[in-house]
C-alpha cells in the first residue's frame, strides 16, 4: 500500500499560488505543507480540522491555514455517497511568508504587515461581514498576473491586518513544524480512521491497531501528540458531525442525529453535547433558529 505524504508539495513557480477547486469532495487526508492558505469556501459544508481543533464549515467562509498547519477540509460525508451529485467549490491564495515573499515583507514599510503575517500560527476564520469585501480581493488577485497580482496580494493581507481584532482563531497550538514527516504520517493515519469510521462503535484497541500500538501506548502517545485523550477527541468529532446535521435540518429528530453519529444512547449524546458546546441540542436548535431568523 502506498503511504500518503504528511507534508504535500505545493508548486512554487509563483509567489502567489492560485489554487481553483471543482470537485465532488475535498482532499480527504490529513496533511500540512509549508506555504500559508487562505481558502474561500464557495460551496461545501463539512469539519474543518486544524491541529487538533475542529470546526464546522460552509459555504462562503473565508479562512487561513498557517504554514505547516496540519489541516484537513473533512466533506459531509453525503458527498462520498455513489452517484452524489454534489460538489464543493474553493479557491485558494498559498503563499510562503519564509520563502519568496521574505525580502518584500522585510522592507521597512511592511514591518506591521510582516508582525502581522508572523503572528498567524494557530489559523483563523474570518468574520462573516467581511467574507464579501474579502472573497472580492481574493477573486482579484486569482485574475491579476505579475506585479499587479502581488500589489493585490498586499493590499489584502492590509485588509485582514486592519480586521486582526476580529479574526477568529482556529486552534490552540502552533503549526506544526515540530512534528517529523514520520510522526506526522502516523498521526494522520489516526486521524484519518477516526474520521472515517466515528459513526461506528469504535473502539480503543481497533484505533490502537492503526497505529500498530498497545492500548496502553496509544493513550499516552495521542495525548502528547493532540492534547486530547481518544474519547475526548472521538466525542469532539461526533458533536461537530451532530451540530452540522442538526443545523442542516435533514434529519428527523435529535435522536435520528445522535444515533447518525455514533452513540448509542440519546441520555449520552444529550450529557457529551452539553460538555462540547455548552448547551443541550433543543436550546442549540432554538439558538440557531434565531440567528437564521
């Protein structure tokens, strides 16, 4: 079996990297690179996976993944379904702040730009009444060429660093240029089955397995590497899942979700949903309603 990359290459014949996507479903693995992202969801739902955080994301939101950052853009998984017509729709400015882009960001008139751009290791999500000012600049600088495409680059990072106050951070730790290829492959792996399979009765000893541990070492190894202990994690996964079906009304009923998920009971997901967000799921429905109302 071939062993997927934890670090994926990106082409850097340019400064500024445009990246359109039109596909049945996000790149599905977990996986880091060394350029920054800044992706504008199109079209899409799904969990936005950033270190060890997770987020539900849709469509026309606009965030940034720092340099190194494990990420992972997870589909709902009705995009997998055979014969789905469904598609997401992206487009993505990468950019290396160490790499090209340095000797302009060291100029003396960049110094706030520069702090600003070095300040962005944990990711963020920009706010909602910006995405329209900001999906317009990104456009632009995927139609700009030469000179002109830089100067738009610049004039939109100006923008995010007026709006630094607002953005909303992604994750906790810091990208992870501490974690090795090998480590990262390994934690991937991990990731990558947990994700897949977190509908399932999932056990401690299967996930162990995957990365070829005793449960004993698998329970220290995933709490240093993640900070999370293997349930906290898993029950972290399925909350996003069950806040995302819940907010996307195809379902039922509060039960038809909490079973869709994973657990077994509607007592359990009702305790583990207030310990994730705060709330139960009838007051998070309530809220919601409000707010789209």
């Amino acid at each position: 079996m071939k062993i997927l990359q934890f670090t994926l290459p990106v082409a850097h014949d340019r400064t500024i990297i445009i990246q359109e996507e039109v596909l049945p479903h996000f790149y599905p693995y977990l996986h880091r690179h060394r350029e920054a992202q800044l992706t504008w969801i199109i079209e899409g739902t799904g969990t936005l996976v950033a270190g060890t955080s997770m987020h539900t994301f849709a469509a026309n939101e606009i965030y940034l993944l720092a340099a190194n950052q494990p990420h992972l853009f997870k589909s709902d998984p009705e995009y997998f379904v055979p014969g789905s017509n469904k598609t997401i729709k992206a487009l993505t400015v990468f950019f290396d702040p160490d790499g090209r882009l340095q000797s302009l960001l060291d100029l003396p008139e960049m110094k706030k730009l520069h702090a600003f751009v070095n300040q962005q290791q944990h990711g963020f999500k920009a706010p909602s009444r910006l995405t329209a000012r900001l999906s317009a600049m990104i456009s632009e600088v995927a139609l700009q060429k030469g000179p002109s495409q830089v100067i738009s680059f610049i004039r939109l990072l100006e923008t995010l660093q007026a709006a630094s106050e607002h953005l909303i951070t992604l994750a906790f730790e810091r990208s992870g240029n501490h974690v090795s290829e090998s480590e990262g492959i390994r934690i991937s792996t991990i990731y990558n089955y947990i994700l897949k399979n977190y509908n399932k009765p999932l056990m401690l000893e299967d996930v162990a397995a995957t990365a070829h541990m005793t449960p004993q070492a698998f329970c220290r190894y995933f709490k240093k590497h993640t900070g999370h202990t293997f349930i906290s994690f898993l029950n972290n996964i399925r909350i996003n899942e069950a806040c995302n079906k819940l907010t996307n009304g195809g379902f039922g009923s509060i039960s038809t979700v909490a079973y869709s998920c994973g657990f077994n009971s509607i007592t359990n997901f009702n305790r583990v949903f207030k310990s994730v967000t705060g709330n139960s799921p009838s007051v998070f429905m309530e809220s919601y309603a409000q707010k789209v109302n």
